[in-house]
C-alpha cells in the first residue's frame, strides 16, 4: 500500500501570501521531498505522463514558483504559456473564487450563464472589433482543434485537413495525426486519422525562402497531394510553437490565406500557444495582417484554470445544428469568470506593451548570448514568445545534447526552461508578461553560466 499522506514538510502557505519575485535555493534541485514525492508517483502515475522536471511545486506567484523543499525557482515556461498573466494573479483568483461561490456547473448547453457569453463577446472583441464572430468554449486546446476541424467540415461538406510541418496541434486521436512529430505522440497509438495533409511550412533559418516562395511550396504540395477542392480547412500556428517557435517570412501567411479564400478552403488560426497577448497582439497573426475565418485559443486564457475558445465567422460556426456542439466541461462558469478577468487585466494592466518590452529587454539580452556562444544559430520569436536554435558550430544542424545540457543547468540553478523543435533544436521562452527587467537580468546570467557549463 502506498502511504497518502505527506511526510512532515516546511510550513505550507497559501499561493496569495507574498512570494518575493526572486530565485532562492535551499536544496539541490530536486531536493529531498521532490525525490520522495517522485519515487511514490511512480507507483501510481505511468511513465508516458513525464514531466520534464520532477520537481513538485507547492505554490507559485507570478514569475515564481515555490517547491515542496522550500525552493524559489524561475518560471520562464509557464506550464508552457499558461500562466501569462502569471501565476495565481490576484484578480484572476477573485473572479474565480466569486465564482466558486455562485456556481461551479450547470452546462451550458442546458441551462445557460452570462461568464459564458462574456468571454464570447471578448474573444470576438479580439479578432474582428466585436462584429460578426461567434464562439464555442471547450477545455482544452487539442479539443479546440478537435472543433475547428469539425466545424470547417461542416460548413464546406469536404474531409481534407491541411497542416503544416513542424506543427503541433494536440494529443487526441485526430490531433496526433496532424502533428508533425510521430514520436512521442502518434507512434503506436493508430490507426491514425485519414485526410490529414502535412505540407512544407515557412522556417527561413533553414530554407531561407521568401515568404511568397514558401507560400507558393506549400501551395504546390497540397494542390497536388490533396487537391483544394477536397480540402475543409488549413489549420496554422502563425509562430510555431512546439515547432521551436518558428516566425514564417514576411507574406507567407498572407499569401496562404489569400490562396484559402480563393478556395473556399476555411483558414484556421491555432493560436493556443501564441494567443492571448502572449506575442503583445491578443492573437500573433495580427502581426501578420491576416483575419482569420477561425481562431483557437486555449493555454493563456484563463490565467491557470481549463478553458478553450473556437471563435469563427458566425456564418461558418452557424452551420452546425443545435446540439452538435458543446460537451458537459465545455465553457465552465469558474473557467470563464477567470476568463473575463484576464481580458480585463490584459486591458487594464497594459499587458500586450509589457510583451514588447519583454522582447526588447529579454531579447536584446539573448542577442548578446549570440555574439558570445557560437551555437546560438538564431534568436528568434515576438513578445513574451522567444526562443534560440542552438546548432553544432559552423553548420545549421541540431544540437539536442547541447539543449539538454543548458537546461540541466539551468534547473539546477533554479530557472525552469523547456526545449522545443521536432529535433530539440530550441530552448523557448515563455515569462509571464508581468516579470520585471530585474528577474529577466537573473535569468539571463543563469543561460550565461549554463552555457559556459555545458559548452566546457
Ligand atoms: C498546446 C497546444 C495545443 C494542445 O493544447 P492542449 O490544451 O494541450 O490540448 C494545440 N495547439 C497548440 C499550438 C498548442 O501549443
């Protein structure tokens, strides 16, 4: 039998006292209680549920999470872009505590309530100025893919998916199959979806076409593999995220949604990592002067709590019947109200210029790192949404050992970072938009000294 209950541990406090927004280490990382948390979780937690850093965090407050041994580490993940916001921000909690207390569930889709709609007018807010876009809320962000595909079918009657290299789009049957990555996520878990087209993206670092040439590549392929008339939609991340945070060349999105529109094919923004003022626009593919017939969103949100928007063209989104939409989670009124606060605070807080001046500062800091260590083939990314390729020195290849020693290192240092890229090729950046020049400094001495480690 496996004991349940914790062994005797520091003093525990709420996430709301204040965690002073600094790095401190009592304990090697993983420290004692993490390692013991660790080995009783794998008695009852599988393996292919991995975490990435066995650490076990006790609370957290905005760029600072606190371990069970009483450690301060660096956030600069995020739970991979949720917490952009930060963590447990004190308006985001109030909302949600509010509404805790009023009600937790109802289902929507049997007796309505107004967070819902809230979050549906903000979210048309965000893309279209208010006119003309309706929203379904689901929790995830693979079952907003999941969603957008359905509803693009719907409307134009055809099967094909059209996705792009490198992508990622999820971990449910159809999404997996639309990822790029077989492995970890597709590999044994077949059959796979059919219909789905993975055609060459944008990624100039690597091949170094002019946005209209990339378009026209990808075009190429998909008239040809999948035909644009059996095509319901394109779904693109307009910054790639698991992908290592690929930026398309100027003109490639709009050429593609130029080439959808002509086609009748529905053009689907997954921005569930790029979204939500995360690149300092609500939705990245702002930037990119394209209105998209669908949006996605998912992981920022609502500040921590499970929430995913599809947001489309209410004429696309209307040809679903009544009931063909909706699942007993979807749009939970404690989701919503956290929601409606981050909008709010985005609004209020003037969150999407603080992701600029996190990618002036952060990002000036990391061109620095360039000049010094020979790896770094490229800083790339826009607002709180940045990454470096490390390479072997002199070529464009790779260099996943190098990744994993920095990161190794870093941890051990106390700030938390994540690799990204089909080939681990990136260390990706994801602060939340409220940390302070001063964290980012520390953060930025921390890659220093784990490169200088890792390359020594
Ligand atoms: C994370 C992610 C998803 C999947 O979201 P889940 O909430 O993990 O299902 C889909 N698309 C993109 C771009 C993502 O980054």
């Amino acid at each position: 039998m496996t004991e349940v209950t914790l062994s005797p541990a520091a003093p525990s406090t709420t996430s709301e006292q204040a965690i002073a927004q600094e790095r401190r280490l009592v304990t090697e990382i993983p420290g004692p209680r993490s390692r013991e948390l660790h080995e009783r979780r794998k008695a009852v937690v599988p393996p292919g549920v991995h975490s990435v850093l066995p650490v076990y965090i006790d609370r957290a407050h905005d760029s600072i999470v606190v371990d069970v041994d009483g450690n301060h580490i660096i956030d600069v993940c995020g739970g991979i872009g949720v917490t952009t916001i930060g963590h447990t921000d004190d308006a985001v909690i109030q909302a949600a505590r509010e509404q805790l207390g009023k009600v937790t569930h109802t289902l929507f889709t049997m007796t309505p309530y107004e967070p819902y709609v809230q979050v549906a007018e903000h979210l048309a807010q965000a893309i279209a100025g208010g006119e003309g876009y309706t929203t379904l809320l689901m929790n995830s962000g693979a079952e907003a893919v999941e969603n957008g595909v359905k509803i693009a079918r719907k409307y134009t009657g055809r099967p094909g998916v059209a996705v792009l290299e490198h992508a990622y789009h999820g971990r449910t049957m159809l999404t997996s199959t639309m990822n790029f990555k077989a492995a970890p996520y597709a590999l044994g878990y077949g059959p796979r979806a059919s219909d789905v087209y993975k055609a060459p993206n944008s990624y100039p670092l690597h091949d170094g076409l002019s946005g209209a040439e990339a378009a026209k590549r990808t075009i190429n392929y998909l008239e040809k593999v999948a035909g644009a008339e059996d095509l319901a939609c394109l779904v693109v991340e307009p910054i790639q995220g698991e992908g290592g945070f690929i930026v398309p060349a100027d003109g490639y999105l709009p050429a593609l949604a130029e080439w959808c529109r002509a086609n009748g094919i529905v053009f689907i923004a997954d921005e569930v990592q790029a979204g939500m003022a995360r690149t300092g626009t609500m939705f990245s593919i702002e930037q990119f002067g394209v209105v998209p017939d669908i949006v996605l969103s998912a992981k920022g949100i609502a500040g921590g709590l499970p929430l995913a928007g599809i947001t489309g063209r209410a004429e696309i989104m209307a040809k679903s019947q009544p009931g063909g939409l909706g699942g007993t989670f979807g749009g939970n009124p404690v989701s919503c109200a956290a929601a409606v606060a981050v909008f709010e605070q985005i609004k209020q807080r003037g969150l999407l210029a603080e992701a600029k001046r996190i990618e002036a500062t952060f990002g000036a800091g990391l061109r620095e790192l360039q000049e010094k260590y020979n790896v770094i083939a490229e800083v790339r990314g826009k607002g709180a949404m940045l990454a470096i390729e490390i390479v072997k020195p002199g070529t464009l290849e790779p260099a996943p050992e190098i990744v994993g020693r920095v990161i190794d290192e870093a941890a051990k240092r106390g700030v938390l970072l994540l690799s990204s890229g089909a080939y681990n090729q990136a260390i990706r950046f994801l602060p939340s938009l409220k940390m302070s020049d001063a964290l980012i400094e520390d953060v930025l001495s921390v890659l220093d000294e784990s490169f200088a480690e890792a390359l020594g």
